[in-house]
C-alpha cells in the first residue's frame, strides 16, 4: 500500500524560530505537494515540486520554503515562525489518478 | 467567486436516508474531478473519481455536469460510518497535478 509519511504529528513552536516539516513517499512519485488546511478555507497549496530539486510556489508561498533533494522527501521550512502561520499542514504526492496525504502535522506558533 | 465552491453544511440525516450534495466550479477548462473524504482531524482520502459519463461505486453515484459546471455526490442507505467532511476537487484546468479544493460539504448521519 502506497504511504506518505509526516515526522510530526502535533508541533509546538515559539514566534521567531526556524520550523522544518519533514515528508517522504514511498510510491516513487515525482509530483509532491505541501498544503495548509485552515477551517472554512479548504487546502492550500503553499509549493509543489515536480522533480527532483524542481519547485514552484503555489497560492501562498509567502514565510515558506521548500527543499527536495532525493525523489522521496519534500521538505516545509517556516523561515521564522508566526502566529498566522498555526494551521494544519499536509503533505501529499501524486499520480494523474488523484493525492496519497501523509496524516498531516497539526503545528501551534505560540 | 470561489474556484470550487460547496455548500458548508452541516447535513444532520437519519440514518438509511439519501442524501446528495453538489460542488460547482468556475473553470470550464478543468477535465479531472474528485470526491475526497476527510474524517475529523484526520487526512483526505480519496472518495472517487467523477468521470463525464458519471459514475457508481455501491451506495455512492458521481455525477457530472459540464454545462452548468458542477458535480455532485449522491449516498444511498447512509451508514453512520458516512460521517464525515466530503471534499470537492478540480483540476486547474492547465495541470492535471495540481487541483484546487473546495471548502468541504459536512455530513452527520444521526442514528
């Protein structure tokens, strides 16, 4: 069975402080996406990568980046930390056939 | 306008009753369509793809509409278990990886 793995499922961070969220597919996908999901907003996307050391910013890309050096993993850096950016993250790749998520990481920016 | 726009509810229904819900979009160049499921506090899961000619999948029934540009998600004989958040998904139209999420349509299934 196909799995996307999150390292975090619930995160604590302080304002200010450099955040990294980790993601690794086991299904050799190219395509993979990182989302925030915020009630009553559906998903986000705030960057996709479509290869290896390939990225393009999606609809929010602003206090993020993003890091894929091995097919496999596609890294969320939160560069300093706000509390705007509490939320529900998501991490998925993809097949024309639809997403695989990992189970997301609830992260809290007190 | 919202690119993909659906209903927020919630829908309170009895159990062993249908219940449909519709998603309308605003790109008419979007060719992929998709229901996702997301239980509370938990990921989306995909539910089904929606094709043109609309599709079955036990007490689930997809459909699509391309004129007026919404599709729509019809249960039969709902389960408690059908409790969940049900999730509209369309292609951008230019890409078929990258989709644009509805909000979510919640549905209760009461005993």
């Amino acid at each position: 069975d196909v799995k996307v793995t999150q390292s975090s499922r619930y995160l604590v961070k302080r304002t200010g402080e450099k955040v990294f969220l980790e993601c690794v597919q086991d299904m050799d996908h190219e395509n993979m996406f990182w989302y925030r999901q915020d009630p009553g907003l559906g998903l986000r996307l705030i960057y996709f990568s479509y290869d290896v050391k390939m990225k393009e910013k999606g609809d929010i890309p602003e206090g993020y980046s993003v890091s894929r050096e091995k097919k496999e993993r596609f890294s969320l850096i939160l560069e300093s930390a706000s509390t705007n950016q509490t939320s529900m993250y998501l991490c998925a790749s993809s097949t024309p056939g639809g997403y695989t998520f990992g189970s997301g990481t609830r992260l809290t920016v007190v | 306008r919202k690119e993909v726009e659906q209903d927020p509810g919630p829908f309170n229904v009895p159990e062993g009753a249908t219940v449909a819900f519709n998603c309308t979009y605003s790109n008419s160049a979007s060719q992929s369509f998709f229901w996702y499921r997301q239980d509370c506090r938990k990921e989306p899961k995909l539910l089904m793809s929606v094709y043109s000619s609309g599709n079955e999948d036990g007490r689930f029934t997809a459909q699509l509409n391309r004129a007026s540009q919404y599709i729509s998600l019809l249960i039969r004989d709902s389960k408690l278990s059908d409790s969940a958040t049900y999730l509209c998904v369309v292609n951008g139209g230019d890409s078929n990886y990258q989709l644009i999420w509805g909000a979510g349509t919640k549905l209760i299934i009461k005993p």
